[in-house]
C-alpha cells in the first residue's frame, strides 16, 4: 500500500500533524528528535514537506501505515482547509511540542548549546 499521489499535500501533511498529537505512542523519541531536525530543514513549500514526510514515513512501515489508513478514510478529493504555507513547518512543529514536550525541551538545549559552542570555536 502507499499514498495516492492524486492525494493533496496539504492533506498528507495535516492529516500527519493529527497522527502526531493523537497516536503520540507510535513515535520513539529518536523519531521525534529526527523529525524536529528534518521540519527546521523544510522549505516552506507544502508539496516538498509533504514528500518529505511520506519518505520519513517510508522508514518507519507503522507511521506510513497509520497515515495511509487516515488518508484512504478521508478520501482523495476531500479537502481540508489550508493553513498558509508559511504555516505548514509551525503547524507540525507544534503538533511535536504538544505530543512531546520534555523531548522537544531537550532537543532544544542540544541544539542551542552546539550553536553556542561552534560560534565559540569561530
């Protein structure tokens, strides 16, 4: 099974952002981690994101299976309304911080000290 591509990416994407706040168990917390880092590298073209998402997906068969599920239950003509494009990054990285927020808090110190730490180094 995989994802229609006649499916909208806005739909991939939000119906993603749902799997992720209301079936939080299915991500280990290095999934977490390794998507936090993935969503601050998108684009902000929801096509990219949402390709991006299913080949996340794609390694991790039970996430993929969830979302195709959720996907073929909504249908591929259904629409959802859009959340402006600038908005598709903030609206999964909120989803993350709400599903997972000591995850999330401890990703964020890494991050800011490795950024500390190179400016020390330059």
């Amino acid at each position: 099974m995989s994802v229609n591509p006649k499916t909208l990416p806005e739909n991939v994407v939000q119906t993603f952002a749902k799997i992720v706040k209301a079936e939080p168990f299915l991500f280990r917390e290095e999934d977490v981690i390794n998507l936090w880092r993935l969503i601050s590298d998108f684009p902000d073209d929801v096509s990219v994101i949402a390709s991006s998402v299913i080949s996340w997906c794609l390694l991790r068969p039970e996430i993929l299976e969830v979302l195709e599920d959720e996907l073929s239950d909504r249908g591929v003509a259904e629409n959802i309304p859009a959340a402006k494009p600038e908005n598709y990054k903030t609206l999964l990285k909120n989803k993350l911080r709400d599903s997972f927020p000591e995850t999330i808090q401890k990703q964020s110190v890494t991050t800011n000290e490795q950024q500390t730490n190179r400016e020390l180094v330059d």
